[in-house]
C-alpha cells in the first residue's frame, strides 16, 4: 500500500518535470535568438543564417523539441553555443558552490527559526516573545539583495572583517548564507511559535500537565513532534524561496554557483544551459516536496494511516 | 475515617482572572473522604472546571489562586505540580483529543508508569498492560500499539483512565469524562470508575451538568453557582428535597424518561466582574426576597450533613415537584393521521477510502404525520443524521425513496431543491458554529427571506421582529452579533431562521445536545409551542432518552443504519419490544423509581 503512495506521488513529481521542461523550452525561443545575442549587431546575416542553420536553430519548433528530448532520452543537454561544451558539464562544475550554499542556508534556516520560535512561544506576551517577532518582521521584509549589500558594506568595507568575494574559505560563506537565510529563519520562526502556540493550548497538553509531566518533556517531547507537522510544509517551500535566494545572492557576492551562471546563460541565450539549470531546479523543488510528503508519513500517524487504508 | 489521608481538602480557594479582573471562584471549600464520589454540578460558567484546574495547579499565570489546597493530606499550594500525577489525576471530556495524537497509546501509559513509578521500560510496559486490561480495554495487547485516532472515544476514556491510575493516586477528578459518550458507553465507563474506586478507595470529584449521572454515581453533591458553592450534601438528600432554589432549578430542568415537561431556569449565569451584590442567583430566583439583593448568603449548616447558601432556602420537597411546569406527557391528541414525510425502504450510502461504499442506513421506512413529532433515537454511527439529511435533500437515497406531501424530496443541488427549502428546515447542534459570526441575528433571520426573494424590505423586516419575538428574544436582539449573546440564545435565533420561511417540518439535529440543562428545558418548551403555533411537524434527532417524551408523540429507534424499533413514545419507552431498546432505556442514568 505505501509502496503504491510512493510511487503515485513520484509520477506525478515526473509529470511536473515534463511540464516544467515543456514550458521553458517554449518560453526560451519565443522571447530571443541566440544568434543575435551573441554576434554584433553588423554582422552579415547569411553568417547568421549558417550559424542558425548550424545549430538547428531554423528548424520547426516541434522537430526541435522532439529532437530536444532524443537528446535527453541519451544523456544529452545539449551544448552550450560559445565553446561548445557540454550544458550538463558547464552546470555540473557550479553545483557544488551552490549545494554549499543552500544547504548551509537551510540548515541556518532550521538552526536559527526553531529555536526562536520555540523561545518566543514558550514566553508568549513577554519582551522575549515581542522582541523576536520584531526581529522576524525585520528579517523577512528586508531585501535579501539589499540585505547583502548592507553586511558587504559593513563588514568588508567598514569594519574590514571579512572579504566581500571568495568562496574557498569557510568563513567566506558567513555573509551569503545569513542573507541567504534571514528571510526565511524569520518566517519559521514565526510559524513554529504560531503552531507551538497552537499545540500548546491543546487538550492533551493539558491533560499532559495534569498526570504531572515537566515542563520541558512538554515542550520538547510532545509540542514540537505534533507542531513540527504543519512546519514541515513550510520548510518544504523553503527549499524553492532559498533556490531563488541563492541567484540573487550568489550575484551580489560573485558566488561562484548555478545562480550566476543562470543570470549569464540568459542574457547570452545559452538555452541548453539555461534549460539543464531550470530543469536541475525543478528537480530539485520534486524532490523537496516529495520528501515533505515522505516526512508527513512518517511523523503522523494519521496521514500515514489515511495513506495506506488508499483514501 | 481510619486516619487514612484525606483525598481532597480544598478551603477558601480564592481564583482570581486578572484580565477579568474580577474573582471567578470565591471563598471554596470542597473535601473528598476516602472512596466518596463527590459531584460537582452547575451550568456552564459556574466553575467547576476552574476549582478542578486551581486544585491540580493547572491554571496560568493569567490566574491568581489563594486559600488551602491540601492533595492526600499534601498542604502545600506551591507543590502542588509536583504531586500531580502521584497524589492526584484528572480526566477530561474529550478524551480523544487529550491523548497525543502522534505517540500510540501503549507509548504514552508505558512512559507514564515508568515515570511515576519509577520502573524501567520492560516493567513499566507490563504494568501497562495490565492497567489497560483494568480498564477493561478490549484487546489490550493488540491495541497497546494504537494510535488515539484508531479507537473509538469510550476506547480512549479508558486509556485516560489508565494513564490517570498510573501514579495510584488518591484523588481523581473527573471533568465531564462521559459527557461526549453514548449512554450506554457512559454506563460502562461510570461502572469502570465505581469499581475503581471500590479497588482503590480513592476519592473522586465528579463534574458534570447532568443531575441523572450525579445520581447514578455520587455519594454527595456539592452544586455550584457563579463561582461558589451554594449547596452541599448526600446526593439523594439534596435531589428529593433540595434547599436551594437553583439546586431546585437545575433538578426540575432535568427531562425525565417519565415524561415531566422540564421548566428550566430562565436567564443565565452572571459573568465574573459582573455578579450582583447580595445573592449571585437572586436575579433568577422566583423565591427572592428585598434583603437576598442587598445580602450575599454564607453556606451554612441547613440539616445533618447539609449545608446551603440562601436567605430563604426551600422547605420540605415541595418545591422540586411544584417547580415543575405541568406533569403532563407530551400531548396525545389525535394529530391529522396523515403522513406529510414517508421514508419507503431507504437506503443511504457514503463514499470512503478506496472507493468502497459505507452503508449508514439501510432499509428504513417510516411516516412523519403531519403535526406530529417524532423522534429519531440512537448512538452515534447508528445513522439517525443520515435520517435527517434524507429528508432534507442533503443526502440522496441510495435505495427506496423519500417523500414529503406524497413527493418525492428534491436532492440539494437541483432547481426544485431551493423551493423544497421553504418547506423543510434544518435546526442544527450547534447554534454557535451555524451562525455567521460576522452578521447580526437579525439580518441572519431575515436573510431566508432574501434568498427567496418573498415581500418587501419593509415586510422582511416586520417578520424579523415577529420571529424573535416568537422565539423569546424580542427585536432588540437584530443588531446583536452571535458573540454577543449565549448559547441557549443563539440557539433561539437558529430557530427563528429555520421558521422564517414558515417551514411544514423542522429536522432538529440534536438541537439541545449542546446546552445547559437549564437552558435544553426552556428550549424544549419553546419548540412545543412554537409546534403549536406554526402548526409543525418536528422530527427530533437525539441520543438522550429522556427528553423524548415532554416533546414527542412517536420515537424510531436506530441501531447500525437499521431501525430497530418505531411506534409511539408511550409503547417504545414503557413497553420497549426491541433489546437493544431496552438496553438503551436501561443505561439512561436517572432514578430508577422514576422508570416504574
């Protein structure tokens, strides 16, 4: 029965990616040429023509969309125009600048936003409590690029602590990361304290308190479990907020991941490698919401339950 | 008593509300010997729960308590948290909901025992085992690994019974712990905690708002009134001669398989902040003198026994059985034996998971004569809603038919649907959650009006003020919001726009389940006259007996979608046919001289 749920939901993570492919690769050669992108604007157009001719480019949108997918049935994203080189190489090499840096920004995200949440529930009413949900309002009506700018002129310029580029030292992901990630810590928080609050008035809380359970099993044993169901949706779309995050990021630090590149590709009309990125995203919010689902399933017992009895 | 410690001693419990500002329970006393079961009873608002809470050390920082709260024989206000658990438990009326939904139950009563007890995991389990097999849980083992949401709610009030006998404590206070349950689940379960309390000698203080229960399972009763408490004694005292006029009020509101026409206490509990300053009941009480306004009553000693808080407390056990409005069954008169709603062979169905159909009512078949009230009786899942929804076009008949004025009921969704709607009415459980609670009552009563585009503005709004003057609200209720006005009121206004398109029947679906006594008896006399005066044929969803006879004429008696029984309320209630009727009738907890 599980094995069944599983599987349905991958389908239907497979039919979002065939979407997502379709639209883009329509979208992408409606909106510009390549061609004229990258040669001057004086350029003799029958060597744009040949250029056209030689890259398939004249030919109906529906052959090269079919083509398109031959090609990826082999392996095979295409190449990029300039050098020639394979779209899937030229994306794979930035990928691990860009894993570093969402991952790091989800795990401050978690790090940061629980544990405040958690604070200001527990002092609900208090300066505590009002103190953080300031914070929060703070953290996610701030700009992330804007927010970016602030800590380079800070700390680079200002006070000279940390490098404004770089990415090889770890304490080079220090200032993207935390504008990567207030906005969205500042949303969990809020969340977590709105869902502990909500827990927290529950009647077998009380009960709870009732046969003589501290205070602190309360909080950690019973709370958070029963509110960290509804978070994880949240934390789920988190994963979309930091992808988009991160190319805004990744720009004012001249990070050097996906992000940048997605940014370069799209000016010069690189489709293949605009295409690998979107599609790598996509991927990427799939797999993000299928673990969601998965998680779901194996926190509550309800939803599993619902689940399986194939309602 | 064998110098055994004292349960409970509760004296001069003070609970303040500072947002309130005001207090909410004043200058309490309450103690629980060894064994007795001691019952709390008032309306809602009174404070029951609160003096439960205040005695367990549950209550906030938003409350302030003072006075002697002693938990066997542990004097001590400050610890009291630390000896929950251990000296005292609780449990509460929606068990299901005071479970962790996500931990199984096994999980939860192990983890308890073992803390309690202080046994390790493998001991802690087996005494686990062995609590759940005290409670009588069927199954035990198999449903140690059940989560709250797998078992029924009679299920999980045994569990919060096993978790609350856990620590061995000496006191256990029980907050409605059968008010949501079938009668006959009740029963077992009021069983359970006599025997429970035979085993372990342990006290327990046992609120509730219905008077038939406090018999069935109290020794003494202490009932409560705007946060103090006004009378106190052995229950069998206090319910055939009370002293005080409310206790007296609350008793004659109580329905009665016999049929006596409950009468209610008109008016509502004062809010905390806003009690008056002599008598907090005086403004309700028909027995009140000059100086019970000026003078707040202290509770002193009435007889052996007894105490009671009252200038002018009643005499003798005249006062319960004058009190009652008339002794009169629901009258018999020979309604127009014409049927205005058949139900013929019908049969329900309801999709579920998996594409499987759940039948909740199969071949059922049934007259509604016209002016008559019949009432649909059962437990829960026993398909009595599903009753109700056929006939309302809610719900179509998956078998058989349904027919109102020899036609068949038109399905919601359907043209003839909306003309249907004038003719057929809906009184729904709870009057809160079926208003909107951004429109005022009066624009609520008119809206039907609107929707079916009948008369003027002017007209519209004449038929407003004539209906809440109908129901006992009067016009100035049309600009009140639901939140502005009590339950029992709302309730009032629920009717008036069920009436307001002057409907020929109105399905009332448990309709007073959710009231106060006080309250359910004066909304009972409301809808038989109402009945009379609109010319109505009712059919009264419920799963209380006793409020069958002060208004019906017929009873159908449903049992797993089946109808098991059906004829007149005087055969069915006296001369029950079916068993599981009589099981039914057997389980009602109230007097049993009163079944004679």
């Amino acid at each position: 029965m599980m094995i069944r749920v599983i599987t349905r939901r991958i389908l239907r993570a497979l039919l979002t990616l065939f979407l997502v492919v379709t639209f883009v690769f329509f979208v992408l050669r409606l909106t510009g040429d390549p061609v004229s992108a990258m040669m001057p604007d004086d350029t003799d157009p029958a060597i744009m023509d040949q250029m056209r001719e030689d890259w398939g480019l004249n030919r109906p949108l529906a052959v090269q969309y079919a083509d398109y997918w031959m090609g990826l049935a082999q392996g095979d994203f295409g190449n990029a125009y300039r050098d020639g080189r394979p779209a899937l190489e030229v994306v794979s090499e930035r990928i691990p600048a860009t894993l570093t840096l969402t991952l790091t920004g989800f795990a401050f995200i978690v790090i940061v936003g629980f544990p405040l949440g958690i604070l200001a529930a527990i002092n609900r009413g208090t300066v505590i409590d009002r103190g953080i949900m300031t914070l929060s309002v703070t953290g996610f009506s701030l700009p992330n690029f804007f927010l970016g700018i602030l800590l380079i002129l800070l700390f680079s310029v200002q006070l000279r602590l940390l490098p404004a580029f770089g990415s090889d030292k770890w304490y080079n992901l220090l200032m993207p990361v935390f504008t990567l990630g207030t906005a969205g810590a500042a949303v969990i928080a809020r969340f977590v304290r709105s869902s502990m609050l909500e827990v927290l008035s529950a009647p077998y809380i009380r009960a709870a308190r009732a046969r003589g359970v501290q205070e602190r099993q309360i909080i950690w044993r019973i709370a958070l479990p029963n509110a960290a169901i509804p978070t994880i949706t949240v934390l789920g779309f988190m994963v979309g907020a930091l992808i988009s995050g991160s190319i805004v990021t990744e720009s004012v630090f001249a990070w050097p991941g996906i992000g940048r590149l997605l940014i370069d590709s799209v000016t010069q009309r690189e489709l293949a490698i605009v295409q690998t990125i979107v599609m790598l995203t996509a991927f990427s919010m799939v797999v993000a919401n299928l673990t969601v689902d998965l998680l779901y399933l194996m926190i509550d017992p309800r939803q599993r339950y619902a689940a399986t009895s194939g309602a | 008593m064998t110098g055994e410690r004292v349960p409970l001693a509760i004296e001069g419990l003070t609970v303040y509300h500072h947002a309130v500002d005001a207090p909410v329970i004043e200058n309490l006393a309450l103690s629980v010997k060894p064994g007795e079961i001691r019952g709390l009873v008032g309306e809602s608002g009174s404070g029951k729960s609160i003096t439960c809470m205040a005695a367990l050390g549950l209550l906030n920082d938003d409350w302030q308590i003072s006075g002697q709260i002693a938990l066997a024989g542990n004097r001590t206000l400050q610890a009291v948290a630390e000896r929950r658990g251990f000296d005292a438990a609780m449990i509460f009326q929606d068990a299901t909901s005071s479970l962790n939904p996500i931990q199984t139950i096994g999980q939860q009563l192990t983890e308890t025992v073992a803390r309690l007890r202080r046994l390790s995991r493998a001991t802690a389990r087996r005494v686990a085992l062995d609590l759940l097999k005290r409670v009588d849980l069927p199954e035990p083992e198999a449903r140690y690994d059940y989560y709250p949401f797998q078992l029924s709610g009679g299920q999980n009030q045994r569990v919060m019974i096993a978790l609350a006998l856990a620590g061995q404590p000496r006191i256990l206070f029980a907050d409605e712990p059968t008010t949501a349950l079938d009668v006959t689940i009740q029963s077992q379960i009021l069983e359970l905690l006599k025997s429970i309390r035979d085993e372990t000698g342990m006290g327990i203080v046992f609120v509730t708002h219905d008077l038939g229960v406090i018999e069935d399972i109290c020794d003494t009763v202490s009932v409560m009134y705007s946060g103090r408490i006004v009378e106190s004694g052995p229950v069998t005292d206090i319910i055939d001669r009370p002293a005080h006029p409310y206790t007296s009020g609350l008793i004659s509101s109580m329905p009665t398989l016999a049929g006596q026409i409950p009468a209610g206490i008109a008016g509502q509990v004062p809010a905390p902040g806003q009690r008056p300053t002599g008598c907090a009941f005086a403004p309700r009480c028909s027995e009140a003198r000059p100086d019970c306004r000026t003078e707040p009553p202290r509770l002193v000693a009435f007889s052996a026994g007894r105490d009671v808080a009252c200038l002018n407390p009643l005499g003798g056990n005249h006062a319960a059985e004058q009190s009652r409005l008339d002794h009169r069954h629901c009258p018999n008169k020979s309604t127009r034996q014409e049927p205005i709603a058949e139900i013929k062979n019908a049969a329900c169905d309801y999709r579920v998971g998996g594409g499987g159909v759940f039948r909740a009512v199969s071949n059922v078949s049934f007259d509604i004569n016209d002016r008559e009230s019949v009432a649909v009786i059962g437990e829960s899942g026993s398909g009595k809603s599903t009753i109700g929804k056929l006939l309302l076009g809610l719900e179509a008949p998956a078998e058989g038919e349904i027919l109102f004025s020899r036609e068949p009921v038109p399905l919601l969704g359907t043209v003839l649907h909306r003309a249907y709607a004038r003719f057929v009415q809906l009184v729904p459980q709870n009057p809160y959650l079926s208003l909107d609670p951004r429109a005022t009552i009066g624009n609520q009563i008119r809206e039907p009006l609107i929707i079916h585009r009948i008369g003027t503005q002017a007209e519209q709004l004449h038929k407003r003020d004539e209906l809440l003057e109908a129901v006992g609200l009067g016009p100035e209720f049309a600009d009140r919001y639901p939140h502005e006005i009590s339950g029992g009121q709302c309730q009032r206004a629920v009717i008036a726009r069920a009436l307001c398109l002057q409907p020929q029947m109105l399905i009332c679906d448990e309709a007073t389940a959710s009231l106060d006594v006080s309250v359910q008896a004066r909304i009972i006399a409301l809808l038989r006259e109402l009945q009379e005066r609109f010319q109505l044929s009712l059919v009264f969803i419920t799963h209380d007996l006793r409020i069958i006879r002060s208004l019906c004429q017929k009873v159908a008696v449903m049992q797993k979608g089946e109808l098991v029984e059906f004829g007149t309320a005087e055969q069915v209630l006296s001369t029950p046919s079916h068993p599981y009727t009589r099981a039914l009738l057997a389980a009602v907890p109230e007097k049993k001289k009163e079944l004679a």
